[in-house]
C-alpha cells in the first residue's frame, strides 16, 4: 500500500495510491496520515479498502509530506562506506545521530530555498523510515515490526553550518525546506529487502549519486534497535538513514547548488521527487 498527502501547503489531505498510480481520496476513512493513522490495527483496515471505491484527487494535486505532525526527526550520519571515504572521514563505529527539525519537511516536490547567507548547499539523497508503533529498548530481531513504512528523503544540507560553524550537525540539516520527504509512505509488505533499493540523484539531469542500500554500514534493524536505547520514537517519527557518495562536497571542487538547479531523486519501490533550487526569500 501506498499512503500519500495531497493538496496546497496545510490543507493535505490523505490519500492512496491505486494499481494505475492514480492517487484516491482517503478522507471519508481517516482525518490524515498522522500517528493513528499508522498503527498495525488502523492500516490493515485501510489495505481492505477497494481504491477504485474511493474518488479521484485532482489530476494536478500538490504532494505533501506522506506524514503529518511529526515529533522527531532523526538522521545517521556516514551511514555509507563510500561517502565516509569522498568527505574525508572516518567509518564511524557506532551510528551517527543528529535532528533535522520537524518543520524542515516540505512534500516531495516543492521548492527547496537557499538558507540566508548559505556559501554551501548540498544534497543527499535517502530511504528513511516511519514509525507505526512506539519504539522503547528495542531488540534488533524485533526493530522492523516498529516501521509503519518507507519513503524518500532529500537530506538537503549546508556544509559550511555543519562542518565550519562548530557544534551540532542540526544547525546545517534543520534549514526552511530543508526535509523534502516522498511521494509516498510504503507499506513493508511492498519493501520486502529494503537493502536491495538502488538510490540515484541527478542535478540538472547529471547523474550525481548512484547508489544502492545494500551497501549501508548499520542496517534499518540496527539503527532502530540502536536508536531506541537513548530515546523513545514515537509512531508517525521519521528515521532517515544516510545517503551514498557522490554528495557535492565530495567533488574536487564541490559544486554546490545554486538557485535555478533541479534535483531529482529516486528509489527503487519507493518513487521520485523533483525540486528547485530557489532564491533566499524573507
């Protein structure tokens, strides 16, 4: 099953996406993709729904983020041998955590704006997990029967904040925009490897990242089972996992995005997203 959010900025609407990949109108059934919305119980009932009962969104619907209200954001950083080599740094024997704030997500094809007096701004292209029933001191064996379902992430970053400003990561990841999350929320039962997704980014059509999730150093089990031994995540809380070589800063001169450039990003089952890069705007 795929779960999306249609329609313009705050007034989404929840959705579904049927067998010709037209999106259906959920909300005779539910209020939106929120926590309740993903709980084991409430999406088993939805995946008996016949899509071709519900009606049609609109043709030309905006996308939103598939989740609503999502309390925590939380990123691993280095999670992939190769771009821990293109940046310099060492493989990192324990996961990489930091927070993108909440109010980062955008859907998966707005714009993403340049942060004011940005000198950096990088992509990176991620499967990210959702919650759908709350993780507390999880075991590894038992981590995947947490996740509600899985979707795209543009990690969008500015390097200069992260790298150069000292301190947290969060200050170069928590940015306006800076959360593309999308198209869709897909159901585990149409991920059965989540390890075996081929990932690719192009700017401006040049193929930049091209990667796999086979080749994560911590896998999705791990990293929730970890991540669950210092805090609690909640249902309907997104876990992004890491992104492959290929980054800008990587490059020998890092080319890094400037207003006009368009991102597109796709993984196997889980769908694309498109965005431009646009102008500082108060």
């Amino acid at each position: 099953m795929k779960l999306v959010r249609f329609g313009a900025v705050g007034h989404e609407k929840p959705g579904l996406v049927d067998a010709d990949g037209a999106i259906r109108d959920l909300s005779a059934h539910v209020a939106d993709i929120t926590a309740e919305t993903l709980a084991p119980a409430s999406l088993a009932k939805l995946s008996k729904i016949d899509p071709k009962s519900l009606p049609l969104a609109p043709a030309d619907a905006r996308l939103g983020s598939p989740v609503a209200k999502v309390w925590n954001f939380i990123a691993i950083g280095l999670n992939f041998v190769d771009h821990a080599k293109e940046t310099g740094a060492p493989i990192p024997p324990e996961p990489i955590l930091f927070n993108k704030a909440g109010n980062a997500i955008v859907g998966p094809n707005d714009n993403v704006m340049i942060p004011k007096e940005s000198k950096m701004l990088d992509y990176e292209v991620e499967i990210a997990l959702v919650i759908g029933t709350r993780a507390r001191y999880v075991a590894e064996s038992d981590a995947l029967k947490h996740i509600a379902g899985y979707t795209i992430c543009n990690d969008v970053s500015e390097r200069h904040w992260q790298k150069d400003r000292k301190g947290q990561w969060v200050k170069g990841k928590s940015f306006e925009t800076s959360g593309p999350l999308g198209p869709w929320l897909v159901t585990p039962d149409e991920v059965p490897d989540p390890h075996a997704l081929a990932m690719t980014l192009d700017v401006n059509g040049e193929r930049r990242q091209n990667g796999t999730t086979a080749n994560m150093i911590f896998k999705i089990p791990f990293l929730l089972a970890y991540i669950s031994q210092f805090m609690v995540l909640e249902p309907g809380d997104v876990v992004t996992t890491g992104t492959p070589a290929g980054v800008a800063l990587g490059m020998k001169p890092p080319v890094w995005l400037q207003a006009g450039d368009v991102l597109t990003l796709s993984i196997d089952k889980l769908g694309h997203q498109r965005q431009t890069i646009v102008p500082f705007k108060m």
